[in-house]
C-alpha cells in the first residue's frame, strides 16, 4: 500500500461518517448467526484499518435505504476504493453505515504494484462475498443492491449465480437473484482484457503464464472465443445478477480494454442500461461513476 493510499485510509477511518470496519453491532450479529469463523473471514482484521466496513450501531437503528454491497477490485482492499464510494453516499445522499457494505475478499496489493498478476478468481473469495450478500440481506431485513468494479464484476456475478465452482467442485447453491434489487457492474473484465497502449488495443490474457490469466480461474481469453473455465461459468447464462442489471465502463479503459474478441467485455448480459465513458482510465471510471451508480441503485435509471 502506497503511502498516499495509506494515509487516506487513516483518514477515513478517524472520520467517523463511515468507518473502515464492521460495527461491533453487525461483528456479534454475525458471530451469534454464522460464527465467529465468518465473522473473521468477512471483518479481515488481519489487514488493519480497512478490512471491511458497515453495520448499525444498534439494535434501534433503522435501515431505511436499500443496502448496497460494494465489491471490490483485483489487488485492493474494502477499505480504499470500495470505503471511498461509501463515503460518497454518505456525504451526498445520507446513506448510514447499515446501508453500505464492504468485505476484502483477497489481501490487496501487499506493497507489490505488480501483486494484481498473482490473484484470480478462486472460490474461496467467491465464497466470502456470496456470504456477505447473505448476511446483509438476513441482518437488514432488505433486498440488497451490489456494485461490482473490476474484477470485483466477475467474482460478485460468480456469488449471485452460485452452482459449482469450476476450481474445486464446491456447490454454493441457488441463485441469490432474488435477494438482489439492483447490480452494477462497473469497468468489469466480464470476457477478459484487452490492455490499451498508444490508443491501441493488445490482448491483456492470450496466454496463461500467469495466475490472472489461467483458463481455469483466470482471465484467459486466447484464441477467440476462447475463454477460461471461470468466465465461461458466468457467461453461460444471463439475467442472473438482480431485477435491475446495470454496467459503467469507458472506451478508454487501459487495463480492462473495450472489446475482446468483438465483445464488449465490461456490458452485463441481458443488462437494461449502461453508461458508457468516452475517455476516462480504469480507475476515474469507478470514482467519476459515484452519481451514476446512485441513480441506478435508488431509481433504476441511467443518466
């Protein structure tokens, strides 16, 4: 972690508008409910500040929005990109603690800029984040809304579908769609990347000497319509994620790219709207997309 990245996490966790953690509330609710080996797995206290954040304070205070559970990408943490968003909603439309929601489903960049390369998508995050729509559904009472950004889009639409994961064989069962009113999924590698140098565009995943683009659980996506085992699973079918399918993405993404293999790869299946950034990096398009994602999420609409 970056120590630019480091000190507005601090910042955030002293600002008490949205805390880099579970509440003690939310903490014991998961414990008395699904255990403390859950509450370990979601909360990710062996990260420090920033393993997690939501929860109410109290048994008395009310959830009054619908929750969003905000997922994040490939080598951050809940308590960077994902705590920003959350902060955003806070400021700008009175969003509480109980009515966001963040886990850390791998250990971010681990001080290697390069660290991204070594994750891909193993059933174990896809588990922690499948429980933690779970849970938040139970605690709160509520359909949940999720944003997906990055690789965060694949492993949360993983969650939402369930069935079998295609590295271990573990079934996670029925489809979450009903539990979930809205998804968004934003800057999304939903069939690979395309990495985009000198306004042209490479193939990000021919081949899998990589873990992140293994043709199991990797980005793979070699020869067209080649793809890996992962994104064949949730490609195969559509309309799953929730009632409201959304995307955000740019034509300029360089990391994820625009098309592979004449598909653009951050769209939704079967999504019923999208908005589309003519020139923003991969990461401007998750922080300019803040208002955005508030329509979508309070009013299903695209603007």
């Amino acid at each position: 972690m970056s120590s630019i990245t480091l000190l507005f996490t601090l910042l955030l966790t002293i600002n008490l508008a949205v805390r880099a953690e579970f509440s003690k509330h939310f903490g014991s609710w998961l414990s008395e409910h699904f255990g403390e080996d859950v509450r370990q797995h979601l909360e990710r206290l062996d990260l420090g500040p920033g393993g997690s954040f939501g929860g109410k304070k109290d048994d008395f205070h009310k959830v009054t929005k619908q929750p969003v559970i905000f997922v994040h990408g490939v080598s951050n943490t809940a308590g960077d990109m994902m705590l920003r968003a959350a902060t955003h909603f806070h400021q700008h439309y009175n969003y509480t603690n109980a009515e966001m929601y963040g886990t850390t489903y791998a250990n971010g960049n681990q001080g290697n800029p390069l660290q991204w390369a070594q994750y891909q998508m193993q059933c174990h995050y896809v588990k922690l984040v499948r429980a933690l729509i779970v849970a938040v559904r139970l605690y709160t009472g509520r359909a949940v809304d999720v944003v997906g950004y990055s690789l965060g889009v694949p492993v949360s639409r993983k969650a939402i579908w369930g069935g079998r994961c295609v590295d271990t064989g573990e079934d996670l069962g029925a489809p979450l769609t009903k539990f979930v009113d809205t998804y968004v999924g934003v800057a999304g590698p939903n069939h690979g990347i395309a990495l985009q140098v000198g306004g042209i565009q490479v193939p990000g995943c021919v081949f899998s000497v990589v873990p992140i683009c293994n043709t199991r659980t990797g980005l793979y996506s070699g020869f067209c319509p080649a793809e890996s085992d992962f994104l064949q699973d949730i490609n195969r079918n559509a309309g799953y994620e929730g009632q409201h399918r959304f995307s955000i993405y740019s034509r300029a993404d360089q990391i994820v790219g625009h098309t592979v293999c004449g598909r653009i790869t951050s769209q939704v299946p079967q999504q019923h709207g999208e908005k589309v950034f003519a020139d923003k990096n991969h990461d401007d398009t998750f922080y300019d997309s803040f208002p955005f994602l508030y329509k979508m999420v309070s009013e299903h609409v695209v603007e």
